[in-house]
C-alpha cells in the first residue's frame, strides 16, 4: 500500500512540477508579445526611436532566442528540462526587471538580450519533459495544452498590458510583472529539489556530430520552412506593428487596437487547442493540419489586401486568418519529433524552433525598415507617429508572397500518424 501512496505521490510531483514548468514559459512569451508591439509608440515617444530602432527591441531577444535554440536543445538533452529551465528562469526574471528600470536604449537593447536568453530555454524543456514523461499518443495533445497556455501569456501582454501600461506607465506595470516572474522561479527552484529528474535512455552527444545528423535529415525542411514563415507572419503582426497597424491604418485608439490583438492571440490560442485535438482524433496524422494552416496563411494577407482601408471591422478576418496560421506549433514540432531518431528529439526541436524564431526576428527587422523606408509621408502628432496605408500594404504582399511559399512546403511535409519513424522500422 505504501508503494502505491509513494506513486502517487511522485505522479503529483510530476504535475506540479509540470505546472511551475508552464507558468515561466507564460511570463517568457508575454515579454516577446508585449515589447514592442502592445507599447510601440510609448517606446518611439518616451525614447525619442526609429521604427527599426524600436522593432529591434523584439529583434534582439527573437534573434538571441533563435540562435540559442540548437544549444539550448543540446543542454536540455545533457542536463535534464528542470535545470535547465531554472536557469533559465533566474536570467528571465533578471532581465525582466532590469528592462524597466533602464533609461538608455543600449541597457534596453542589452537586458532584451538577457531576457532571450532565458526564454529560449522554455519550450524545449517542456517538450523534452512531456517527451520523458508521456507516451507518444498523449505527446501531441498535452504539448498542445502546454502551448495553449503560454499563449496565455501573450494574451496577457495584449489588452491587459495595454491597460497597465495605461493606468501605471509601461515601466511599473513591467517591473510587476518582472518582480512575478522572480517569485515563480524562486518557487520552482524549492519544488523542484524534491523532485527526480525523468531517466534518459540515452547520453547527450557532442554538438557538431548532433547538428548533423538532424540537418542531414531533409525530411523535416518542408516542416520547417512551413513554420518558420506561418508563425513569422502571424507574430509580426502580434507582436510587432499588428497594433500599430490597427491604430495607423484604422484610427483605433491604443485600448482598441490592443483588443484586437488580444483577439488575434486568442484566435492563435484557440487554433493551437483544437489543432492538438483534431490531430488525436484524426489518428494522430499531422500533414491535413499543416495544410489547412498554411492555407490561411495565405488567405490572410489577400484578405487583408482586399479590405484595407474599408473599415476596422473589416480587418476582422485578416486578424482570424493570422491567428489560425500561427496555431501549430505543436503540431510541427510532433512531426520534427517523429522525423528524428529518439535520441535527438530535443537537438531536432532545436533546431527548428531556431529556424523559427530567426526568421521572426528578420520579418520583424523587416517590417520596421519597411516602416521607416515610408517615414518622409508619416504624420508626427505629440504622442506618435502614423504611417501611411502604402507601408502597411507593402508588408502585406510581403506576407503573401512567402505564404505562398509556406503552402507548397506543407504539401511537402511526410505523414508520420504519430509514429517515430526510425523507432518502428
């Protein structure tokens, strides 16, 4: 009898370190949706800031958070997610109160870059502890909970932030939220000493020999090129000028526009639920979801063409085309997961999460260049400046033309069912 209270007792343990696990990866996507986009032109004022020079403040930590994927990849699989992911914790919630109290732009610029660092870890400490802990039916489903939940944090950087950042200014409702972050961490580093790492079937291996076994796997690059563009479109637009946009475009007030990013979050959200969802009662296949959302991929920039200038209401659409393009994450990362042999799962995912997050920090340093390219026919009033219609358009037939791209490559993509395909040879 006393084994069976001992495990379910750890079984317990297991959640609730799994749930302290999430609640960092919350605070760590709210710092990459609420700076810059929920604040952009309180940055631009207060900073006296190009567009660039403003974008690149989400440039830094999505570039620093891509470049570390493959490493962060290799640490999780040598030293286990729940160091890895405290360590992580202790450089997010410094950065995150340091950001706050910095006044120059090169301290902003350097405690981004603290706070990528820390967050990059996040997501694939989840993964490998959900790929330790569970089998691979439950795999899809579970990660999409753990996404829907730190998408919950990017649903809090929205319209919530907005009202902080409102009622307190942008830097106390920040520091609050760095001074959460530290209190979670510091919880999680109590919980987790009385916690067993999951056994690991496996001993890491040195870097370079790992890079090339996953690169040379060239069934996961249409997977890949899918997600790098799908979830880049739709982050650009979430946490980088889609508020801006609302504001310039259709002359909503900031409380407005962050509703409407609120609900482009929230469509994201939802995606990556259901998505997680349909795949289990489809038999776990993965390729129909991948089409369907790259498919709106497309759709969301022709939409969004078509209707500009006719109305914020009409934005609708384009906003719930965005969110459901971007809402598959787990679903790609299943597939990267079944694509690759058992014993790089957490390198593979890596290298693919990497290859996402670099290409949302070059459409974001993208998008602020192509604001500033139209700054001579801006409009300057005391609080912000207005870019005309034609920015907004040219990034959108960006935005096009590689969502097409993105399609194709989901046509690509091999079915895997939910099966490993190097473990069931």
């Amino acid at each position: 009898m006393s084994k069976v209270f001992d495990r379910i007792n750890r079984r317990r343990g297991v959640w609730v370190g799994l749930f302290l696990m999430t609640l960092i990866y919350i605070f760590s996507y709210f710092q990459r949706v609420a700076i810059p986009g929920t604040i952009f032109n309180q940055l631009q004022h207060d900073l006296i800031l190009s567009s660039a020079e403003v974008a690149l403040l989400g440039g830094l930590f999505l570039y620093v958070y891509g470049g570390m994927q493959v490493f962060a990849g290799m640490l999780v699989d040598r030293f286990g997610p729940m160091r890895v992911i405290l360590a992580g914790g202790i450089l997010l919630s410094v950065g995150s109160i340091l950001f706050p109290l910095s006044h120059s732009l090169w301290m902003l610029y350097a405690t981004r870059i603290v706070v990528g660092l820390g967050a990059s870890v996040m997501f694939i400490s989840l993964v490998k502890e959900l790929d330790l802990r569970f089998s691979d039916n439950n795999f899809s489903a579970l990660l999409g909970i753990m996404v829907f939940a730190g998408y919950a944090g990017g649903l809090m950087g929205t319209r919530p932030f907005d009202a902080a950042a409102t009622a307190f200014g942008w830097r106390t409702a920040l520091l609050w939220v760095g001074v959460g972050t530290a209190v979670v961490v510091a919880i999680s580093a109590l919980v987790f000493r009385g916690l067993s790492e999951p056994e690991r079937d496996h001993v890491a291996q040195p870097l370079l020999p790992v890079l090339a076994n996953v690169l040379k796997n060239r069934l996961c690059y249409p997977a890949i090129t899918m997600e790098v563009i799908g979830f880049a479109n739709y982050f650009v637009f979430q946490g980088i000028i889609g508020k801006k946009f609302l504001e310039d475009c259709c002359g909503l007030a900031s409380s407005t526009a962050a509703s409407w990013t609120l609900l482009l979050s929230f469509t994201c959200m939802t995606s990556v639920g259901l998505s997680g969802v349909m795949s289990r009662l489809i038999g776990n296949r993965r390729k129909p979801i991948l089409i369907l959302s790259s498919l709106s991929g497309v759709l969301a920039p022709c939409t969004g063409l078509l209707i500009l200038g006719r109305g914020s209401q009409w934005i609708l659409p384009c906003f719930l085309l965005f969110g459901i393009s971007g809402g598959t994450t787990q679903i790609v990362n299943s597939s990267i997961k079944e694509l690759n042999q058992p014993e790089f799962v957490g390198s593979a995912v890596g290298v693919a999460n990497g290859a996402t997050y670099l290409g949302v920090a070059v459409f974001a340093t993208l998008a602020g260049l192509g604001l500033d390219h139209f700054a001579s026919h801006a409009v300057r009033t005391a609080t912000a400046i207005h870019y005309p219609m034609q920015a907004y358009r040219t990034i959108l037939l960006g935005c096009l033309f590689v969502g097409v791209i993105a399609f194709v490559s989901s046509l690509l993509v091999r079915e895997t069912s939910g099966k490993n395909m190097w473990a069931h040879d």
